[in-house]
C-alpha cells in the first residue's frame, strides 16, 4: 500500500458537515478531483463511493483491482475555516483468495498510480509526501 500526504484548502467541502460521512470527515471534493485527473493521465477510474473513513475510488485493469482512498485528518467543522486540512490518499491493491490460491500474477500498479497522483498534485501547487 502507498499513502500521499499533503496540507492545502484546496479540497475543503463545499457541502455542510451534516452533509458530510461523518463529522469532520471529508474527501468527496477529492475524490471526484483524484477521479478526472486519473482519467486524463489514461487511468479510468469508478465515480466516487463513500465509507465511514471518507472517500475512494477503484481503478480496475485486467484482473487487478486498486482501492485509491481519500480522507483527512480533521475535526469536525475544521473544513469550513478556510484554514488547510492534513489530507491523505492511499493506493492498496486488492487481490482476491481465487487469485491469490491459483497464483494469478496481477500487475503492480501501485507506483504508477502513485507518481499520476503526485504530478497531479504537484500542477496544482501543491507538495505531497509519500510513504510505502
């Protein structure tokens, strides 16, 4: 599993906080950012779906199957002060008991996922911290 970290007003929600997962759980705004920017770096990604974590989105190719997941580190009301929101998106690939007992070899895309993700963060202003 790969985590990108980073701080930034940019994904603050524009919904209320009872419109929210959970209280100070937020994530749709990127999540359906992540999904588009995804896209156009030629990774066709699900519509956003929520958990009580906050938000993700799946890339499917082939047999591999990769759970990208958006949330923060926040309290609740802190998304609307205008102020920046510790963030986070992991990338974990899920492989399934079938693939795993018949020893399917999925690709490994976590580190492309990973770099499309940054250097779409990076157009954005925005500097991001990785961590495997």
């Amino acid at each position: 599993m790969s985590r990108i970290e980073f701080s930034s007003t940019r994904f603050l929600p524009y919904l209320p906080e009872s419109c929210q997962v959970n209280p100070g759980v937020y994530g749709f705004e990127l999540a359906c950012w992540l999904s588009r920017e995804l896209a156009e770096a030629g990774f066709a990604t699900s519509y956003p779906t929520n958990e009580d974590w906050g938000w993700y989105i799946e890339y499917l190719e082939d047999e591999a199957a990769y759970l990208i997941g958006c949330g923060c580190e926040a309290a609740e009301g802190e998304g609307y002060r205008g102020t920046p929101v510790a963030w986070h998106v992991f990338i974990m690939q899920n492989v399934s008991l079938k693939q795993c007992l018949a020893g399917v070899e999925v690709p490994d895309l976590d580190v492309q996922l990973g770099n499309a993700i940054v250097a779409a963060l990076r157009q954005e202003g925005i500097e991001p911290t990785c961590t495997e």
